[in-house]
C-alpha cells in the first residue's frame, strides 16, 4: 500500500477527534454537526489505518498484488467503462425527474402554510435525494451488468 494511505487516515482521524473535542468543550447550536464531522473523520480514519496494517504485513502482500492486478483488469475494462457510463446517464435522468418532483412538492407545502419548518423538510429530502441517487446508481449498473 501507499504511505501516503495512512497518512490520510491519520489525518482524518486526527481530524475527527478534534471535532469531538471541540463538541466536547463548547456549547451552541451546530454541536450536532461537530458530532457528525468528528463521526465521520474517526471512522474513515480508522479504517484506513487498520486495511494500510492489514496488507502491509509480508503473509499478505501476495494477495494484495493478486487484488491491485484484477482491480487495474476491471477498471480498464471497456465494458465496465461504458457500464459505468450509461449507469450514470440513467441516474441522471432519473435525478432529474426526483427534484422536478421535490420542487413541486415542497412548492405546494408552501402554499399551503407547511413552509415553516422548511429547513428541517430541505435537510430531509436532500439526505433522501442522496441516498436515492447512490443506490440509483449501484442498481442501474448491476442490472446493466447482468443484461449485457
């Protein structure tokens, strides 16, 4: 593995341990985020640090060639490539369709006086929309994958 993995997941880490303490010590109202962020660096982090510990040792490394080889196989791949190119195509059109509904249902939420709770609905549907669009992805692509 690189170095420069690990120092990456250092880095996150170390990054998510100062969030921590600063949602440790302070107190205000974008706490909740600090938690979030300080979640968010420490895992990665950590998980980072133990794959660069787990093939770095010798008993591993062949297997770890065995696993760069047929990663640089399949991303070279032309059908894989044009998979991963028409799967993000239809993902596309199917986001396209998902806000156009959004924008209408959040239009008529705020005609009928459901507008003022509005951020907590935005924060909502947009963790939703991101949610939707990554599984939308590794759907279309499998099913692509099996099709053709």
């Amino acid at each position: 593995m690189k170095k420069s993995d690990i120092y990456v997941g250092i880095g996150y880490t170390l990054f998510g341990i100062v969030c921590i303490s600063i949602a440790l010590i302070t107190e205000f109202k974008l706490e909740g985020i600090l938690w979030g962020l300080g979640g968010a660096g420490i895992g990665p982090g950590l998980v980072m640090i133990l794959r660069f510990i787990h093939w770095s040792k010798p008993e591993n490394q062949i297997e770890y060639e065995k696993r760069l080889k047929q990663e640089k196989i399949e991303m070279s791949d032309e059908r894989k490539i044009m998979l991963r190119d028409k799967s993000g195509c239809i993902t596309y059109r199917i986001m396209l369709g998902v806000f156009c509904f959004l924008i209408i249902v959040f239009s008529i939420l705020s005609v009928l006086g459901y507008f003022m709770p509005f951020s907590k609905y935005v924060v909502f549907g947009l963790i939703i929309m991101l949610v939707f669009q990554y599984s939308c992805g590794i759907i279309v692509f499998n099913n692509l994958n099996k099709r053709l």
